[in-house]
C-alpha cells in the first residue's frame, strides 16, 4: 500500500483517532511490509503489499511476521458461525485466484467479460463503460478476484479505486494493480470495510454477496459505505427452475467438502459436457414454455438449454479447458453460494428505502442490480 492510502482507511477498532503507518519494507512509494498502528499500539500487519484488517477466525497466522517484527502477538480464535463459514468460502477463493491471476487480463477474455459487464449495468458498448467510469471519484470493488476490473476502473476513473477481498485474492489483485496510483487494495471483511460510512460514490460487488453467511446483510453493510447520490451495483445467483436446483444441490454437497485440487478434477466431466454440447452448435425451437421447470417458449441452443435449466456445464471458446473448469468450479466448491429470487431482492431495496434502481437482464442465472442512494 501506499502512505497516501492511510487517510481514506478508517481506525482500528473503530476509534476515534487516526492509524499511523510503521514500515519495515518498501519498494517504491509502496510500503510492502509493516504495521498500521491504532492510539493504543493496536497494530494490523502489512504483508506483500496488502494492510489485513482480519481479525479472529478469519486473521491469518501472523506468528511469524510478529516475531520477525518483535511484535506482541497472541492469536485470537474467537469468532462466530458466521466466521466459521466464511472460512471455508475463503479456502476456495484463495485458492482460485493463486491459480488464475491473470483471469480478465488476456485479450481473449475481456471482450466477453466487459460485454457482460455493459448488459449488467445496463450499457451498450465498452465506450459507454469507460464514460461511466470516468464520472465516479472514489470506487470500491468487493471481491475484485485477479484484479481485472479493479485495474479497468482505475485506468478510467479520475478518483481513487479501493479493491476489497476476503480472501488471498487482495494479493493477486495488489500484484495486478500495484503499478496503478489510484489503486489501492486491502484485505478485509467486507461487512466491516475499513472505510467510513458514505465514503464511496460507486460501489461494485460482481458475483460476490451471495458467498457471505448472509447476502441480505451484506447489501446494506455495503450500502451504508454509500454516499447519498451514489450508486451500487451487485449481482446476485438467481433461483433456479427445479431441476436445475436439484442437481445443484445434489452435486455442490458432493464437491464442496472436496479439496479444492480434488473439486477441479471431479468438475471436468462437467466441463467437457458443456464443450460437447456447445460443439452441437445446434439450436431447437419450444413452442410452449414449461413453467414447471422455469423454460420459456422460444429458440434454444442445446448447450445454454441444458446449462440454465438441468446442470452447471459452463462453457465458453473465449477461455481454455482450464478456465472454463474453474467456472463450474466457482460454481459448486465454495461454502457459501446463496441463490435469490428477483421478488426478494426488491424487498431488500425497499426496506432500505431505494427507489431508484435497474435490474438489467443479463442472463437467466443472475439479477443485476444498479441502485442509487
């Protein structure tokens, strides 16, 4: 992290002093390893670039790194259910993106993704994205994953980017982003961000909230982190026909208690149906719709049938054999992988008191969601 960082991060503990910054190691204007202190010496490490604002179940062992430092440390393994999940969430996303940190960074894959990023938020081409960007001053990104979209937004945004993630994720972010000035990553609980309320006048959680013990606190942690005026966008798993929700279920209690090298393996099978069925290249046409099963009437290609509606085999020719794994990977490895219905999402936003908001359709398995505070 960088000094300037330190005035936008809010204290230790809450307190109503500012941290102060000890730096062991720097490279640059980047301090790579130190301490954030608090008035009361209360310190928070800062390792490989990145400040964690963990603490209890969630904090990694920091026995080392206190006594390379000579620092008092005593681990904490207080902390609640809720800890508890969110600990194996983290061991899957960490895991991902130590894999994959040049996810979103190749050339084949970011006409897809920043497509898809124009459908959710309800704009029509790169060009629109990019103006969208340019008009926001201080953004936070929870979950930025490999840093993709945190990199994209800062190139494009006059003001400040946060990125905010959990898991070991900060550090492939930090190590994709570092060399961007207004870029700043932290490894937090993103239900206690490590910034002011109304600190932000935009926000982004990708495919995020529904990996937390409660996707509906976790909108409104995020949502008070909002400037009045601001805007938020989050996207959400959608509810399922039936079918699919039973092989969901069936198959994510089969692989979640998996490790993940062994999640990988068991997923390929998944993978290679969808590239066979996507090498179909066929399309067929449903006169009636069968609400049953939550189909509509229409034309269908075979691959996108069969993966909206009966099983998770995500396939796409802009990604490898691998990346395409680790989509359904994504899918059926984490903890934590909550699934909505658009009806409840509203009432989220109306006990909040939004009435400004889009739910842009950009595909049948998810509920894109920009509001305005």
């Amino acid at each position: 992290m960088r000094e300037s960082a330190l005035a936008h991060l809010s204290p230790l503990g809450k307190s109503d002093s500012p941290l102060t910054l000890e730096a062991f190691e720097t490279d640059g204007d980047h301090v790579v390893e130190g301490v954030l202190r608090d008035k009361d010496g209360n310190w928070l490490a800062i390792k490989d670039g990145v400040p964690s604002f963990l603490t209890g179940l969630l904090q990694p062992d920091l026995s080392e790194f206190a006594a390379k430092h000579n620092l008092a440390y005593e681990r904490s393994q207080a902390g609640s259910e809720r800890d508890a999940d969110q600990v194996l969430t983290n061991e899957t996303f960490s895991d991902k993106w130590s894999r994959f940190k040049t996810y979103g960074l190749e050339a084949s894959h970011q006409e897809f993704l920043f497509d898809w990023y124009c459908k959710k938020l309800g704009l029509q081409n790169e060009g629109e994205l990019k103006a969208f960007y340019a008009g926001k001053s201080r953004i936070l990104e929870c979950g930025p994953g490999s840093g993709f979209n945190s990199r994209f937004m800062a190139e494009n945004c006059p003001g400040e980017v946060f990125a905010l993630d959990i898991s070991d994720a900060a550090f492939t972010t930090f190590g994709n982003t570092k060399h961007l000035a207004n870029c700043t990553v932290v490894q937090a609980d993103l239900m206690e961000a490590p910034f002011a309320d109304e600190s932000f006048d935009f926000i982004i959680a990708d495919g995020v909230l529904h990996h937390t013990p409660n996707t509906r606190a976790a909108v409104e942690a995020l949502y008070r982190k909002l400037e009045p005026g601001g805007q938020f966008f989050f996207y959400v798993y959608k509810k399922m026909g039936a079918a699919r929700a039973f092989c969901d279920e069936h198959i994510r209690n089969a692989f979640m208690h998996l490790s993940p090298e062994e999640c990988y393996a068991a997923c390929e099978s998944l993978t290679e149906l969808g590239r066979a069925l996507s090498n179909l290249n066929v399309e067929i046409k449903l006169d009636k719709a069968i609400p049953v099963l939550g189909i509509p009437e229409g034309t269908h290609d075979v691959q996108r049938l069969i993966y909206y509606n009966f099983v998770k085999c995500f396939w796409n020719d802009a990604f490898d054999f691998e990346t395409n794994n680790m989509v359904n990977f994504d899918w059926y490895h984490p903890h934590n992988a909550w699934q909505h219905t658009e009806e409840e999402v509203v009432g989220w936003l109306k006990d909040l008191g939004v009435s400004s908001y889009d739910i842009n359709d950009a595909n049948p398995n998810g509920i894109s969601v920009l509001l305005t505070k």
